[in-house]
C-alpha cells in the first residue's frame, strides 16, 4: 500500500508488528505520540507475565519487576512510524507489509 505525498513522492506507511519487551525502558514516548490508541503501559513481573497497570500510586507493588510498552490495538495503527522516531532504545519493529491480524 503506497500514497502520494503533497510533492508528488511516493510514501509507504511502515506498521507496528512488535515491541521487545527486552529493550524497551517504558518511558512512554511512544505512547505520547501515537494518538491511535496501538500501545500500552503494562508491568512485567520476574516470571514474565503481564499485569495491568490502573494508573493508581501503588503501580510499583513488589510484583511488578518494570513497566513496558505493549500492542494493544495494531489494527489502528496507520503506519505513520512516529512511534519508532521518537524511542531512544529502538526496541520496535514496523513492516510495510504486516501479518494480517485475527
């Protein structure tokens, strides 16, 4: 799928596939400038198993090892790629062909 920026040059959005929870430091950035909706903070306890995080003061119980970033929606994600230019750890993967979704 190509589109036609305004100066007439050919433009193919690149899609969120992953996140590697491996690198990302959950500091948000992503987050803060997708307006779609497609990631998530969650903590990630010591045995690797996500946990909702409510937003509350007591999101750092003992439980929780560190906050990462997680796909929640990639469907709405629209390939803009604003996600991947602004994350310091670049711990992200975009496609211009991505799986289909279920």
């Amino acid at each position: 799928m190509a589109a036609t920026r305004r100066d007439g040059s050919a433009w193919e959005p690149e899609f969120l596939v992953a996140i590697d929870d491996g690198s990302c430091i959950g500091c948000g950035r992503c987050f803060k400038v997708c307006g779609r909706n497609v990631m998530k903070l969650k903590g990630l306890t010591d045995e690797g198993e996500w946990v909702e995080l409510d937003g509350d003061a007591d999101d750092d119980d003992d439980e929780i090892e560190r906050k990462v970033m997680s796909m929640v929606d990639p469907g709405a994600c629209i390939g803009c790629g604003a996600c991947g230019r602004v994350c310091p750890r670049n711990c992200q993967t975009h496609t211009a062909d991505p799986p289909a979704l279920e």
